[in-house]
C-alpha cells in the first residue's frame, strides 16, 4: 500500500515515450592490432561486483531519485539490480540471467514486463561486455580506442574514449540511429565509472544519471 | 482433570494479567507522549540487503510538531526531504544545487509512511490502520508493529525501541519479506525545542 499506488517515478512511462534523436555521425576505423583488444574491454567490470549508485531519473521534465544496486557477475553473464526509494523501500528487484529476465519484486509503476525488459537492457548495456569480438576497433592520434560491435539484431554498439577524458557508448538500430548515448566519467573504482550518464532515445526517452556511492569486489 | 482445571484457570489469570499490564504500558507510553510537543533530532540508517556484502548508511535529520507536522530528510547519499504539515505533503530532490519537486504520484504514496511516524511520536500507536501493536517491556522497552494484509508484502514487522527517556524513541528496526532489514538509529534528540514552522513547508 505505501508503494504499491506508485513510489513514481513514471520509469514506466519510459517505455511509452518515443522520442527522437539528433544524429551522431559513425566512424568508420580500420582493424586494430591485437594489442589494442583489452583496451575495448576496460570499461567493463571483469571481475564480480555490487553497486550502489544515486540515481536521478529526468522524463518529461519531471525528476525523481532512487538508488540502484547492482550486483554483477560477468564471467556467467548475470546481472541482479535493485531499485530503491530514499528511503529504502525496494521497488524492483529483478535478475538477467542466460539472455531471460527474472523478476522477483516490482512495485506499482516499476512491474510491468517492457519496464523490466528496457530496466535490464539498460543495465547490461552499461555493465556487460559484448558477447563478441568487436568487428573494428583502433586508436585514434590522440590515443582514445574507438571499438565496434555488431548486435545480433542488426544493431550496433560503439565504444570510444580513455580512461583520462571518459568514455562514451552510442546504440544504433538497425537503421544507424542513435537509440542510447551513455557517457562514463572516471574515476573509476574497483572498475566502475563513478558518474555515469544515459540518454535513452528509443522506444522511450528520458536520461538517467548515476552517480557510484559504494562500489565493493 | 482436576490438575488440568487448575492449570487452565492459572494460564488464564496470567493471559488476563498481563493483557492489563499491557494496556497500562501501552497507556503510560501515551501518556508520557503527550507532554511531546515537538522533537527535533538526527538519525543513522543503516540498510542490510541480502545482495549487499556491507551495508548501506544513511544521514538524516527530522522535525516534529503536534499533531501532524514532520519533516523527514535525508541528507546523505540522496538528499531528499519529506514535508508534512496537516494534509499537505511534498517531496523534493536536491540535485544540480537546487531543490526539485517529486513527481506527484510518489508524493501521494509516502502520505501513509508520514501518518505512521507522525504515529509515532505520539505513542499512537492504537491509530495506525496498517498495523497491529504488541507492547514488550524492558529492559528494552519496545513496541513491535505487526504488519497487516497487503503491508505486509514489503514489511514483516517494525520494532520500535523506546529510550530511557519517557516517549522518546531510541530506534526503529524494520524487517522485510526476504531478510532486507532497515534500522535507523535516532540520536541528538531534543524535545520540545523550538524552530520555526518553516522547516514543515519549504525544503
């Protein structure tokens, strides 16, 4: 009852918005050398984790914060997050395990099955490592990898930047359009950026920021 | 049988007697409230989740005032604040270096939170209509809040750990369906301080 009418943050309104976005343009790189692989990989946590972030979610002009907890193990490719109001109260609770989607608690207006789905898409976007070798990757002059993935689904992930200015991640559909933007800022702890932003353009718009309070091994 | 009949009778004069006792307790706590006028004081959270290898602190500081002003805010790791004052409730987030309004569907569903502490800190306990109350005497004293039907999806029971101090709450232990468990511990509790009416309307 004390949630159940909506802790809202109208996340679920996420997945009803559809917005646009304006282009970024796609680079174009040739292969990169071997030796230039593991650094496609840096921003990525390779070694179990569990986080706990601060985060503000912006839709519709409208604001709200929750906390978020991750717990991540990559080498079986499961991820568990958590939402929590400031006070305390857990909202959602779900796993993403084996490419399925468990979900053990969610609150009124965090439990529908597309908030789940868009929730998790969102957290293994920022935390897991493609499944895949990139399809291109290089560095640029002035040192910032730039790797590339192609998605099952036609998709594309891109990744470029360094551990000194920050990282950027773009999600293009199968069209070429930008459909997430997450921009990561270090330092980073224990493997994790500690400010974190996404821009989600599609099937819903809003922007989440994640700010690291508790990063453990 | 004649055994048994003693035995029943003596259960029942204890039953009896201690459900006195009960309703005394429970009436000198009301009773000791009901010289609080206001508090004022800080507390700690501390979050335990089973996902959690340690657990999660928060900082906090609240304002009360009969019968139904409260501000509860969280200062750290979100800063946020709940105001109450009668009817009227809202939340805000800091963020950016300004206060920003809650959305308004999650202010409505914090009003039962807010009527329950207010609750509280009048020894109301009687009042609450999610929960069912037990007195437990000392040398903890506490009042421990059985959840009812559909609360108790996301609370099991709520320990309330009286101070020495008559009417005061010394802490407030929450456990949830799963083992999650909140305390929040009170301290620099100070009764019937005065403070301006403005910490219940502006964040």
């Amino acid at each position: 009852m004390i949630l159940r009418r909506g802790l809202d943050i109208c996340l679920l309104g996420f997945l009803i918005l559809s917005a646009g976005c304006g282009p970024i343009s796609k680079t174009t790189l040739r292969p990169g050398s071997p030796d230039d692989l593991p650094g496609c990989y840096a921003i990525f946590p390779a070694e179990p984790w569990v986080s706990v972030h601060r985060l503000e979610a912006t839709i519709r002009g409208g604001s709200s914060s929750l906390l978020g907890v991750t717990k991540g193990e990559p080498s079986e490719r499961r991820l568990q997050s958590l939402l929590l109001s400031p006070e305390g109260f857990i909202l959602f609770d779900a796993e993403l395990s084996g490419g399925g989607i468990a979900v053990r608690k969610a609150v009124d207006p965090f439990d529908s099955p597309a908030f789940a789905r868009g929730l998790m898409e969102d957290v293994a976007l920022l935390f897991l490592l493609p499944q895949v070798k990139p399809t291109t990757w290089g560095k640029e002059t002035h040192g910032a990898m730039i790797c590339n993935w192609e998605g099952p689904d036609d998709s594309h992930t891109e990744i470029m930047g360094s551990m000194d200015s920050g990282w950027r991640i773009l999600r293009r559909d199968k069209y070429g359009k930008v459909i997430k933007k997450v921009v990561l800022n270090g330092p980073f702890v224990n493997g994790l950026a500690s400010r974190v932003e996404l821009w989600s353009f599609k099937p819903a718009s809003y922007r989440l920021r994640m700010t690291l309070v508790q990063p453990s091994p | 049988m004649k055994r048994f009949v003693c035995l029943s009778v003596l259960i029942a004069v204890a039953v009896f007697s201690a459900e006195i006792a009960r309703t005394q307790d429970l009436t000198s706590l009301k009773e000791a409230s009901r010289n609080i006028r206001s508090v004022k004081a800080e507390f700690l959270q501390k979050r335990s989740l089973p996902i959690l290898t340690k657990p999660l602190f928060s900082e906090g500081k609240l304002f009360f005032y009969i019968p139904n002003s409260l501000r509860w805010e969280y200062l750290s790791p979100l800063r946020s604040v709940m105001l109450r004052k009668g009817n009227n409730i809202q939340i805000y987030n800091f963020s950016d270096g300004v206060w920003k309004p809650e959305m308004a569907q999650a202010v409505e569903s914090r009003r039962m939170v807010l009527e329950e502490i207010s609750h509280w800190f009048q020894g109301r306990f009687d009042e609450s209509k999610a929960f069912k109350h037990l007195y437990s005497p000392g040398p903890s004293e506490r009042v421990i809040l059985v959840s009812g039907e559909g609360i108790n999806r996301f609370i099991n029971r709520i320990e309330i750990v009286l101070s020495v101090r008559p009417g005061v709450i010394h802490r407030v232990e929450i456990e949830e369906p799963g083992g999650s468990r909140t305390s929040i511990e009170f301290k620099n509790v100070e009764i019937n301080s005065s403070f301006s009416s403005e910490v219940f309307e502006k964040p």
